[in-house]
C-alpha cells in the first residue's frame, strides 16, 4: 500500500533515492514563424527513444546550499519504507527565479515517480498534495517548468488544466548536454 506524507528536510537523503528518469520518444519542436512575430508553431515529432535522467541536473540535497528552503515543503510517496515518489513545492523565495518576483505564486520545483511505480496514480496523487498545499498556504498560482522533450509532463500538466505561459528556447544555452531543449513554463490557477 503505497502512502504519502509531507517530511522536512532531514528526508531529503530519502527523497533523492526515487529515480527521475523521463522515457523520451518524442519532443515538441518550438518553430517560430516570421522571427517569432507571428507566433510558434508546436509539433510533436518522433525522436530517437531513450531515457533522460532527470536527477543528473537536480539533487534534492543541494537545494539548500543554493537556496532558503525554510518556506518549502517535501512530500514522499512511500511503499511500506521504500521512497517511490517525491514532490517539491517551493515557496516564497529570495531570488527564486522561476517565481519571476510574484510573491503570489508557488513553484512545483520538483515531482518523481520510480520507473516501476509510474502510471498507478502517485504522481497524481502528489500533484493534488502541492496544488491543495499550495493554496492553503495563500498563493494564487503555481507555476511549472518543463523541457519541450518531456512529452508526459507536457500532458500531465495540460490535463492538470496548467496554461503555458513561457516558453524560452534559450533557457539551457549555456549547457551542452541540453543546449537544444526549450523550457515551457506553465501556470495553474490555485
């Protein structure tokens, strides 16, 4: 029986045992019309599968050395004592860019679901555990972030009714192992 409970920061050691990893078969391909001025243009398109670990670039333990994590709150989805699930809901945050200066708004920073425990609800399930937190602790919004080639998550957060508000095709210029992917940002009304 898998159950789920917030923890503080001494779990996060736990917390980054879930694995992160994104089945990649397809990406969404930004195409802008005219320089941008007459809009983008979103296809999905087949792309050579594989799997992008998704914890290469997001330790769960390191949060705190580039961050206030004080207003944060951790979620687990345990099976009996094994972590299989994980969720961040960031809040007020100094320099927390995904925010973008609101102090309205909250940011899921973070949701991992185990391989072999995905598809049975529990990404759901923390979702609806950092949306109902989320607005309990008086913000508006919840804001997103996605890469263009994380077609599940671009789903997830579509049905969620998440509205993509950013899209940045540069946003990982700077890193070349992910130089090509575009940052979608998406905001759900809480």
């Amino acid at each position: 029986m898998i159950t789920f409970r917030q923890v503080d920061k001494s779990f996060l050691p736990i917390y980054d045992k879930v694995t992160q990893n994104v089945e990649i078969n397809s990406e969404l391909r930004v195409r802008p019309v005219d320089g941008g001025l007459g809009g983008l243009v979103f296809e999905e398109v087949p792309v050579s599968p594989h799997i992008k670990d998704l914890a290469e670039h997001d330790r769960v333990m390191e949060f705190e050395k580039q961050f206030d994590i004080s207003t944060w709150k951790f979620f687990l989805a345990l099976d009996g004592e094994i972590p299989v699930g994980a969720a961040t809901l960031a809040g007020k945050t100094p320099g927390l860019y995904m925010a973008g200066g609101r102090e309205d708004v909250c940011v899921l920073w973070d949701i991992r679901v185990a391989d072999k425990y995905k598809h049975q609800g529990i990404g759901q399930k923390l979702f609806d555990l950092c949306k109902t937190t989320g607005k309990k602790d008086g913000y508006n919004q919840m804001v997103i972030e996605c890469q263009n080639n994380n077609i599940p998550a671009i789903h997830f957060y579509r049905k969620q009714g998440a509205v993509l508000g950013k899209v940045d095709r540069y946003a990982y210029y700077t890193e070349p192992e992910c130089r090509d992917e575009v940052q979608l940002v998406w905001h759900l009304d809480l």
